[in-house]
C-alpha cells in the first residue's frame, strides 16, 4: 500500500495541498473514490485513509495504524562535504537505514565549496530524496536534513547528543575494533547518537582534537577502509544490529 508524508495535523477529511504529493497520488497513481492509502503526519502515527474525491484531492481518516519502525535511538550522521552526487546517495540510503538526521558540514578536507545559495538548493534537493526513501521505506518521520555553511556552528551543536562517535580511518588502521561495539552495547531507549564522518581526504588532525573536546570518541568501522558514502552506511547498519536485532533498549 502506498504511503505519503503529510504536513500539520491529522484531520477527519484531509485535503492534499502539496502538488507533488497530489500529482503522484492522482495523476500517477490514479487513486480514485474508495481507495485506500497511507498517510503520516507530522506526529509520526501512521493513519489509513480513503479517497472520497480524487477531483478535490480529499481523503477521510479511517483509522491509525500500530506500526512504528523507527530506530529505538535517534541516530544522525554528520558527513564532511563529499564531491559529486554522494551526499544524494548517503541521504537516500540512510534515510532507508532508519537515520533520524542526515547533516553535512564543511570539513578542512572537502574539497566542493558551497555557499549559502547552493546549501539552500542541494537541502531543498536532499530533503525530496529523503522524502522518496522514507515512503518507499514505510518510515514514520523524515530525517531532518540540514547543512551548515560555518563548522563552528555544526560544533555547537554536538553537545546535543547523548553520544559523538567519530568514524577516524586511523582508529581502523590501527586495528581499534571493539569500541563501537562496546559503546553501543550502553545505548538506552531514546538517546541521541551523532556519527561524524570526514569528506574523500578523511578528517584533519585538528578537526579530530576539536571533536574530542566537544566529547567526541573515535572509533573504527572495521578493518578495512571505506569510502565517505559507505561509512555512515556501515555505521547505521551496526547501530540497527545492537539495538534491533539483538538487544533491543529498554
């Protein structure tokens, strides 16, 4: 069954107001009175509703559905600015991977500069694509996407978090292995992890003191090396492992 994201609150008879949702629903996929599809709004419950009139747009809630999958820990991962398309891919996939955030920041390494005006237009771009992924995916939020044009304010932010994992290549190199899993086996319901990963050229040594005073503790992600686009995949994949699949938190 399909499902769409819809904004504000959840209402007796809905009106679809957003022309890319309403063009898919009624034009691509044809929806006409008495279908049936599934509608998340922004608290995050997901709802059954029924076509009533495909010419005005308009759904009436049947009834709200039990099914929850997000991740048990708010997980958001923190990309150095990659060249090409691969903050598009890594927002796609670990949108699909459950991550509840998905930020990027300009690390000393990256090697695109973007100014405000480009930030503005590849977010309202990522946010598109996490929309697309988190429906095919059956999601019940969409990450919060957000890039940031200075790193100083990226680093304020990290004292948000319950917990700052750094993915550092030399952590793997010198064949640091257990602490991400240690480290995640303390994890609780609710808390707020941050992954931060470098661009191509990997994270500076400044850039890694900076991490680690603001709390940050660099792990490896295995013993082989991966690229900026395959590590925040790795590292939700093992997030997912621990608290999903094994020992769920409390």
């Amino acid at each position: 069954m399909q499902q769409y994201f819809v904004k504000g609150r959840a209402e007796e008879l809905i009106t679809i107001t957003d022309k890319d949702t309403a063009k898919h629903m009624f034009s691509v996929m044809r929806l006409a009175e008495g279908d049936e599809v599934v509608l998340v709004f922004e608290d995050g419950i997901k709802r059954l509703a029924r076509v009533v009139s495909s010419s005005q747009q308009q759904l009436e809630i049947v009834q709200e559905l039990r099914d929850d999958v997000e991740l048990p820990v708010q997980v958001t991962i923190a990309s150095g600015f990659p060249k090409g398309d691969k903050l598009d891919f890594v927002t796609q996939k670990a949108t699909e991977l459950g991550a509840s955030g998905i930020w990027a920041y300009p690390a000393d390494w990256s090697v695109v500069k973007w100014d405000c005006k480009k930030l503005a237009k590849k977010a309202e771009k990522l946010e598109k694509i996490a929309q697309g992924a988190a429906e095919q995916s059956k999601r019940n939020r969409l990450p919060d996407i957000r890039l940031f044009d200075k790193k100083a304010d990226f680093l304020a932010q990290l004292t948000d978090f319950d917990k700052v994992f750094i993915a550092y290549e030399e952590s793997a190199k010198a064949g640091e292995m257990a602490r991400l899993a240690q480290e995640l086996q303390a994890v609780e319901a609710k808390q707020k992890i941050l992954f931060i990963f470098g661009p191509e050229g990997g994270i500076s040594p400044k850039e890694i003191e900076a991490f680690e005073q603001a709390g940050g503790i660099p792990v490896g992600l295995g013993p082989r090396i991966l690229r900026t686009e395959t590590a925040p995949l790795y590292a939700l994949s093992a997030v997912s492992y621990a608290v999903e699949l094994t020992s769920r938190p409390d």
